[in-house]
C-alpha cells in the first residue's frame, strides 16, 4: 500500500530545521575554537551526513570545496567499523586523504546520531588545523614527495567509545603537532559542535517520528534533484572540453602539468569526465579521488541550483568519471598538501567547456588558486614558536553584464574572508604595510576582470615565510574576445632598500627582521572585445584608479 504524500509544510519545517542545526553547529564551532584559521577565515563546513554518505544538509557559508567529502569519510568509517559498530557518545577523527581528497590539516570530527536505538545520521566538522606535524608548516609549502613528510594521518579512529574518551589517541596529537594547544582546543570545539548538533536532531526528530522525518528527507532530495534537473535541460545537449596548462607539480618548477576536462550534456543529466587529466605527480598537487568531486559538485551547484540549500538531491544528476591514478584520484603514497592549489583551476575548466552553451552565465577566468600567505618562527616577546596565516583575494572574470569583483576569494573558498590585519599584527611579530588593490590587474574586455590585490608583510624578527603562486603560465583566461588578467607573483626584500627578488615558489624561505614579501594576486579576465567597452565605464576605472593612466 502505497503512503500518503507527507505535508509540504512539514516538509519545509524539516528542511529549514536541518540547515538550522548545520548553521548552529558552525556557530558553536567558530565561537570556540583556538585557531584564526577557523573563528575569522572559515576555513570550516558542517554537515549531517546519512550512513551511506548522503548529505541531508550543510551549514550555510564556509568552503564550497567541501561539499564532495563528509559523506566519503564517514563511508569509510562505517565500511571500517561496521554498521553496527558505533554506539551513542563515540566520537571519530578522520583526515585520510586518499578518501577525504585534501591535505591533512583538513580534519573531520564525527559523531553517530541514534534515535530510538536505531542509526539515523552522523554529525561532522571538517575544520583546518595549524597544524598536523610532518615536514610542513603552515599551508603553501611545495616540495613534499610522499604522504608521509605531510603530518598525522586519521583513519576513522575513536577518540571516544561511548562516554569513554582514548587518553592515547589525545596524547599522541599533543606530541606530534607544533601547536598543541591550538590544535586540541580546535578539536574540542568540534566535537562540543557535534553534540549540539546531535541536541538539535533529536529534538527535531522527536518531533515528527523517525519515519515523517525520513520521509522528509526523501522529499527534499526529490524536490532538488527535480530543480537540478529542471535546469540542466535548459543547457543545449552536446559534449564540450577545455585544456590548459597548470605551471609545475611543485617538485619538477620547470614541467607544466596538463588539465583537461570533459562535460556532457544528455537526458537531463551531466556527466563530467577526468579522464584525460594528467596522471598523479610527484609534487604535492594531487589530491585523493574526493578532490574530483569536489570540483565537479562547485562547479555544478554553482551553475545549477546556487540558491538552494545543500544536500544529496542536488547532485543526483551528476556524473563523476575519473580513473584512480590521476592528479585529483591519486593513490598512496602521493602528496596532497597542496591538492586546493589545483581545484580552482579545474573548476574554471569545466565552467570554460560550457562557456559556448551558456554564454550568459559563465564568467571568465578568475584567480584560480586557493591561494594564501604563512610566516613563522620563533616570537622574541614570548619565546614560542608562531605562525601567521591567512588567505588573499583576487579577481574573478568578466561576465556578459558586469565586470568581475575584485578583491574576492576563488570559486572553492565560498564566504571564508582573510583574517584582520589588526589580529594579524596584534598576535604576531609581523607588520602589515599595504593591503591594496592592484591596478590595472583585470583583463580588458567589455566587461573588465576584477582585480587582484598588492599586500605586504614585514617581519619583525627573523622568521620563515611559504611563497606559492599559481597560474603564472595560464593566466585567468578571457572569454569571447576579452584578455587575461595578470598572473600572481611575489617580490620578496630582505631590508627596505633592497630592490627584491621575484619568486613564485619557495617554501621554508628565511627572512631577515625587517625582511618583507609583498604579494601580487592575479586578476581576472575580461569578457568580449575591449572595444565595445561603455565610455561611462572607462571613465569609472579612471576616477577610481583601477588602470593605469596609459591604460584609458
């Protein structure tokens, strides 16, 4: 006998209570964490996850990149486990990277959700810590060659059985990462997050019985799934491709590694193919099989649903082809440590292949690199080691009605934001001296690139800075006519009248007190001819210095 259809307004109370709890999860999360990388950045995502890795919803904000790979780990960890092999109170730790796809730093805390004895759901934090020991410090560094350089590997290991937390698996982080107290506290924050997520579901689910709830859940995923579909039958049915050269693996600076993508469009679903991408390198820019998706899933939602809440009915008409073996399904003992270097440049590939079948919605090339600064080594005022770290913005592409923003993070980082320049300089020994936009650093068009931003940073003492800029041999591209924005690069000056040397990757890089990099982020590309560029527009750019005199 077939069930009555549930209450629509039943249906929407459990969809807003699912991002609710996901929102007040990522709440808890940022208000009691140690680390800037979290509580200013947010460099973080929350999700409620089924056992079979389907997403019943995700916090609103955070990194889009993350959309692919809480349901992965906790796959994992159910296929290690058993199904029946968690209890109410167990809390896991994971960062596996041939599962998870990212670097190490990158850890999720989950937690089973139980109601009525019966497994429902996991709650998860994926959060990014200082810190995870190996050979690296702070994120940027290139140059590692296995897995093993990188830090501590979790593989759904319980920090707690039951009400019973390992005293063991705590020491062992204390002991092998440089920032204990950064890192447990992070970790306590994510699993205090957890247990208010687990508060919330359970109020929720009392409130309607297991079985409206799952019920619930099933008709949000149809209604996304339909929404999805809806939209990609608007998209001319056809196979499209783009190719572009990524600058090195990070080991081999002087080997450009091939990216190419495919994407289909057929019977109301898209199929995107990796299979032609470069195999995995020895430089640390792969990522595990999750980092496909990752990509793909960024790409997708953002041109299908980017509206909409998250969750699994999104991207019920996505395909994902890729071979294991290559640069984003790497397999051990390959280095990730760098695998959000490549994503963004992936993604505008795949955004670029659909640029003749939706001319009106595909901007041209941004950033293209997740990129970000770190400096670090010993504070003189306390003694203790420090490492300060942010993100940097640049600019995104001309689109076919306005220019490209400026200033703003890639395609992958969604709403995280760089940490405040005056936290910066108050918890470290640096100095920020300039945090600027870079003139003339968007692509001409009709619709001009965004810019990219000029910062520099002294040091205050002798200390150590990570120098990794992407994108120098395929700039943002343009669209339709329009041109590329200028690449990234990195001037870095051991004393004020020194005139600089030009670097674009160099980990563990001393500099003298009083040394300074200065950062050039890339611009984005311009969309159709320069030519046809509105006067009115052109003498905007001049009154507000976005190009150079010479330039107008």
């Amino acid at each position: 006998m077939a069930q009555a259809p549930v209450n629509p307004i039943t249906v929407e109370v459990v969809r807003k209570g699912l991002a609710h709890i996901a929102n007040e999860m990522a709440t808890v999360l940022r208000k009691t964490s140690y680390n800037m990388m979290i509580y200013e950045v947010r460099d973080y995502c929350v999700g409620i996850v089924d056992p079979e890795g389907a997403v019943l919803s995700q916090n609103f904000g955070a990194l889009p990149i993350f959309l692919a790979d809480l349901g992965p780990a906790i796959v994992d960890g159910v296929r290690m486990h058993g199904k029946n092999g968690f209890q109410p109170g167990d809390v896991l730790i994971m960062n596996h990277p041939y599962v998870c796809g990212q670097h190490l730093n990158n850890v999720v805390v989950y937690t089973p959700f139980f109601h009525g004895g019966e497994q429902v759901a996991f709650l998860a934090v994926r959060a990014h810590w200082i810190d995870i020991g190996g050979t690296r410090v702070g994120f940027g560094y290139s140059g590692t060659r296995e897995i093993y350089e990188e830090g501590l590997q979790f593989r759904s290991l319980k920090l707690y059985r039951g009400d019973q937390p390992n005293q063991d698996l705590f020491q062992l982080i204390s002991d092998n990462v440089r920032f204990a107290d950064s890192c447990l506290g992070d970790l306590r924050a994510q699993i205090a997050a957890c247990r208010v997520g687990d508060r919330g579901l359970t109020q929720l689910v009392n409130r309607y019985g297991l079985d409206v709830f799952s019920r619930c859940v099933r008709s949000i995923w149809d209604q996304s799934e339909a929404l999805a579909r809806e939209q990609i039958a608007k998209i001319t049915p056809g196979k499209y491709e783009a190719e572009a050269m990524f600058d090195s693996d990070g080991v081999d600076l002087n080997q450009p590694v091939p990216l190419k993508v495919k994407v289909e469009v057929a019977g109301g679903d898209m199929a995107i193919d990796f299979s032609e991408i470069s195999d995995q390198v020895k430089g640390s820019i792969n990522s595990g099989e999750s980092g496909a998706v990752a990509a793909a899933r960024v790409a997708f939602k953002s041109l299908i649903s980017p509206f909409s809440p998250i969750d699994e009915g999104c991207f019920r008409p996505l395909k994902i082809l890729i071979p294991a073996g290559k640069i984003l399904s790497a397999t051990p003992p390959a280095p990730v440590g760098n695998w959000s270097r490549t994503l963004p440049t992936v993604i505008d590939l795949i955004l670029r292949a659909l640029a003749p079948a939706l001319p009106d919605k595909i901007a041209a090339g941004h950033k293209g690199d997740m990129g970000g600064y770190a400096f670090f080594g010993n504070d003189p005022r306390t003694g203790r080691r420090f490492l300060c770290q942010t993100i940097m913005g640049g600019g995104w592409g001309g689109r076919a009605h306005e220019d490209g923003e400026n200033a703003t993070v890639s395609i992958c980082q969604g709403d995280v934001q760089n940490a405040p320049v005056e936290l910066q300089e108050l918890y470290y020994p640096v100095m920020i001296e300039q945090h600027r936009l870079r003139e003339g650093s968007g692509g001409t068009g009709k619709f001009r690139g965004g810019l990219g931003i000029e910062i520099t940073v002294r040091t205050l003492c002798d200390a150590f800075v990570n120098i990794n800029v992407e994108r120098t041999l395929t700039p943002p591209w343009g669209l339709f006519g329009g041109h590329c924005g200028e690449p990234a690069k990195a001037l870095v000056k051991q004393e004020p009248d020194d005139p600089g040397s030009w670097f674009t990757k160099r980990p563990n890089y001393p500099l003298k007190k009083g040394g300074s990099v200065t950062f050039f982020t890339a611009g984005g590309g311009g969309y159709a001819p320069a030519g046809e560029r509105p006067r009115e527009l052109i003498e905007r750019d001049r009154r507000l210095g976005y190009v150079p005199e010479t330039n107008v």
